[in-house]
C-alpha cells in the first residue's frame, strides 16, 4: 500500500519550483512504501541563525554576535530570499531565526570578518496566494 504524505507533498512541490541563491534547495526525495516516512535530500548547510548566534555569544562572551556589516549583510539575504518567495506568491508561514540557515565563509576581503551566506529553510507550512486568504505582499 503507497501512502500519501500530504503535508510533505506541499512542501516538496513548493520547494521543487523554487530556484535562488537565499532559499535552500531540495536535491532529491525517497519514498519507501514499506516504511511510514520518507526522507528529503536537502542542500547541506552548517547551522542555523538561532544557534549561531547563541554560540558566537557564548564563544567570544559579546552582547553582540555580529559587528554592523555583517548583521546588515544577513537582513538583506533574508530580504532577498522572501522577495523570491513573495515573486511566486508564497508566504513562509513559519520565519523565525532557526528556519534561516547559514555557511559561514571566512573572507580575506572583509579583514578575516566572517561573512555568512544566508538561505531560508523550512516551508512545511507555507502557503501560496491562491489558498490563502491572508496572503500580503
């Protein structure tokens, strides 16, 4: 007997149409009709915002986890990866620090400041404009 995952299934037909450098990328899925889950090929990414943040805090024991360039930098990925979203009429439904996704990369150009590379995760309760009647732009 096949069964259905209509939760998973939304999320991997969003997540199939949805191509950009700041929305993590789905790779591949498997399905066992044997087994009562499946599983999604995710691009891989280090960690996410949340627990970046209270791990730089704790580290270098700073109120602050990022100087002002980089935190600036962070907001306009995120902006850059909803903007994609809100182009194809999606809403996230679930943003929060832990659904943003980071690599830090270590840059010569930046005087050795860490740089982070920023993709939003997560669309198991994302909507499209026409299911939703809450939908803003």
């Amino acid at each position: 007997m096949l069964k259905v995952f209509q939760g998973i299934e939304k999320e991997v037909t969003t997540l199939a149409c949805l191509h950009h450098p700041h929305v993590e990328q789905l790779l591949g899925m498997s399905l066992d009709t044997y087994q009562p889950w499946c599983s999604l090929l995710m691009e891989l990414m280090s960690e996410d915002l949340s627990a970046y943040i209270v791990k730089c805090m704790i580290s270098h024991n700073v109120q602050r986890p990022f100087n002002l360039q980089v935190a600036i930098n962070i907001m306009l990925q995120i902006v850059e990866g909803m903007k994609h979203l809100h182009e194809q009429c999606i809403t996230h439904g679930n943003f929060k620090s832990s659904n943003v996704l980071i690599n830090p990369i270590e840059s010569l150009e930046m005087a050795k400041a860490t740089y982070l590379h920023v993709k939003l995760a997560d669309f198991g309760l994302s909507k499209t404009m026409a299911m939703s009647a809450n939908f803003s732009s």
